[in-house]
C-alpha cells in the first residue's frame, strides 16, 4: 500500500499536538487532513472517508467513530493517542473500539510509523480479500452460466443420442428387439442397434464406448454413421462388409483409429438369418458376453477378441450357433456388474446368469430386480438389449 496514496485525519484540540503529528504525518508522504473535534470529523469523513484516524478523543467519540462503517471500504480504523499514564484508559479506548493506543507526548516518530503499518497491513488484507471476494463472486456466476450452457448443450446431445437409438419392442421377421439404456451421467457411452439387413438377415450389436460423458458418447455418434454408411453401401452394391461380424469389427476398428480420438470401444455384433436361425457373430473384447436362454439353464455364448480402436491390425473371429425357436438373448455392458452386490467377478457372473433366469421374459422386471430405475447416480453406463424367439 503506497503512503502516497493514502488519506489520514487527526482529531485534536491541542493545536501543538495536532500540529506536530500533522507535520510529522505529511513528512511521511501522506495527504492528513487535521481538525480540532468530533464535530469537524464528521464533515471531513462525510466529504470524504480517510484511511486511518488519530484521535485524542473519549471513549463515546471513539465508539461513535469506529462505528462508521461502509460495507463496500476498508475499515478505517482508530488510533486512540493521549496524555495518560494509566494502563485502564488504554484499555477503555481500546473497548471502545480503537484499534491501537499512542501515549502522547510523541517523541519518537518510529512508534507512529509502526502503528501506521500495523493498520495498512489489516488494510491490504481487507482490500485484498474484497477483491478476491469480487472475484471469486464473478468467476461463480461465470461457472454458473458455464453449467447452464453445458447442461443445454447435453440436453441436446441426449435428445440427438435417443434419436440414434432404435425403437423398442420391434419384430424383423418373427425376431423381437428390446433394449433398455441407463447412462452414468447426463450423456451415455453405450450403444445398442438392431435393424433388417434384406427379407433374410438382420443385424444387431452392443457397444460399450470406453470412459464416460460427451466424448464417449460422440464416438457413439460415429458408430450410428459408419453403420448407416455400411448399410447403404451394401443396398447399392458397393460394399457387403456389414454382412459379415469380423469385417464390421475391422471397419469400426479402422474408423476409430482414423479419428483419434483416444477412444476404444469393447463391442458384440451378431447376424441371425431368419430362415435357419442361425447366428453368427464376432467379439470385440465386449465382457460380459452374452446371455442364451432356451428352455434350460442360463448360459454364456463362447467367444473372445481384441477390443476395436486401440489396435491397427487386431484379430476377431467368427462364431455361429443355431437358435432354437423359442430363446432369447441377453446382452449387457459391463456396467450391469457394477450394480450386483457379489464379492468376486465370477459370484457376479453367476448371481447375473439367476437374475436372467428369474426375468428371463421381462427387461424392465430385470432392472426392478436390481433398482436400476431408482439409482440416480450409477457407477457406470449400462445398457441391455434382449433379442427372442416370437414366442417369448
């Protein structure tokens, strides 16, 4: 705090006490301003606040002064100084308010010197810690608008990704879809789509976008467009890759890689040919793998791979199984596990393989089972999407 800068007053109706603190003050560098009573402050005060006062005044006139506050200044504080040798009179001015006592006669100026810093120095705390206030208030509204328009801008996002989702409860060819998606945050990076190839063959995967919120869900925006692409291709002839899982793994792998993005996705995609029932279908490192139910005991589809995005040359394989009539497939992301109060993955796996059993024919029964519907906040995406026989 600069002495240049600051404005002192001394109330004193010794004209040779006020006279010698006035001259010694201006010596310093400081603007004073003295005058002989209350009275006379007031109106000084009133023109225009100073920094800090020296009075040689009683203990009303000094609760009177340190009573004039401005919530929006520094406080201004009170130096009581006197001709007094009683240590109560100190104590009653500083009761009264002072903020510091001088004992006239002045006769060393360094005493006053060392006040003066005392007080400046509570000054610049108060000033710094106003403007860190003023600051700290304009940087919150800042982040208050920043939320708010975040908050739009996923509404939107939310609005685009439901869009992107298939319909629910959709029969291609005697074969019913369902799904259900629960994101951990406002936006999910889980993806499930279903939809008819030609009059024989349909398509359908689950996707599981590594991480969590906008990003990962952007890269479901990719997956939605390069299997729309895929599917065009294939009606003009010009591509038959979405016919075949490992192909589609390879293209999805490649596109990643193309718009490093720093995204991996875990990934299961299957093909069923309505005719035979047959289904064949390629893993990308998706844990866990799906659940088959056909009139007996739950139980996993084989399988592994690679995941798709972090590879340039990964290796997924081929499987093909032959569906019963009546069955019906359970697909999860590996958030599903989050939620299953088990000890061990393999306790996990086994308490999902009864859950599937127990609601083998209802998706919504199942996330009543485990509460999915009344957790707000979840550890992780999840998404499931069941594929059945028509007469499920």
């Amino acid at each position: 705090m600069s002495s240049q800068a600051e404005r002192l007053l001394v109330i004193d109706k010794d004209d040779s006490c006020r006279q010698y603190l006035s001259s010694g003050l201006v010596a310093k560098g400081y603007y004073v301003v003295a005058v002989k009573n209350l009275k006379e402050a007031l109106v000084s005060i009133a023109n225009r606040r100073p920094d800090l006062i020296f009075g040689d005044l009683n203990s009303e006139e000094l609760n009177l002064l340190t009573k004039l506050k401005d919530p929006e200044s520094p406080p201004c504080p009170v130096v009581a100084f006197s001709h007094t040798k009683n240590a109560s009179d100190v104590v009653t001015a500083l009761r009264a308010g002072a903020s510091d006592f001088i004992i006239k006669p002045i006769d060393d100026f360094t005493v006053v010197d060392e006040v003066i810093q005392r007080m400046f120095d509570q000054i610049r705390i108060f000033r710094l810690n106003l403007r860190y206030r003023v600051e700290l208030e304009e940087t919150n509204n800042e982040l208050k608008a920043g939320i708010a328009e975040l908050k739009g801008d996923q509404k939107a996002g939310l609005k685009v990704q439901l869009k992107m989702l298939p319909e629910n409860n959709v029969n291609i060819k005697g074969i019913q879809f369902n799904h259900l998606i629960k994101p951990s945050l406002f936006l999910s990076g889980d993806f499930v789509d279903y939809f008819k190839l030609d009059s024989k063959k349909s398509i359908f995967y689950i996707a599981d976008v590594s991480g969590h919120g906008a990003s990962s869900a952007f890269v479901t925006v990719l997956l939605k467009n390069l299997t729309n692409r895929l599917l065009r291709n294939f009606k003009r002839n010009s591509s038959d890759d979405i016919l075949y899982p490992q192909r589609f793994l390879h293209r999805v792998n490649q596109e990643l890689l193309d718009t490093d993005l720093g995204k991996h996705l875990t990934i299961f995609v299957g093909i069923i040919e309505h005719e035979t029932n047959k289904l064949t279908y390629s893993v990308g490192a998706h844990f866990p793998m799906p659940i088959l139910v056909s009139g007996g005991p739950a139980e996993y589809l084989e399988g592994t791979g690679m995941p798709v995005g972090l590879f340039e040359d990964p290796t997924f394989r081929t499987y093909d199984i032959v569906l019963p009539d009546k069955f019906k497939l359970w697909l999860f992301s590996d958030g599903i596990l989050e939620v299953i109060e088990a000890k061990t993955l393999i306790e996990k796996e086994q308490k999902l393989l009864t859950l599937v059993e127990q609601h083998q024919n209802d998706i919504n029964a199942f996330s009543d089972a485990l509460y999915l519907h009344k957790m707000n906040e979840l550890p992780d995406d999840i998404a499931i999407l069941t594929v059945s026989g028509a007469e499920n």
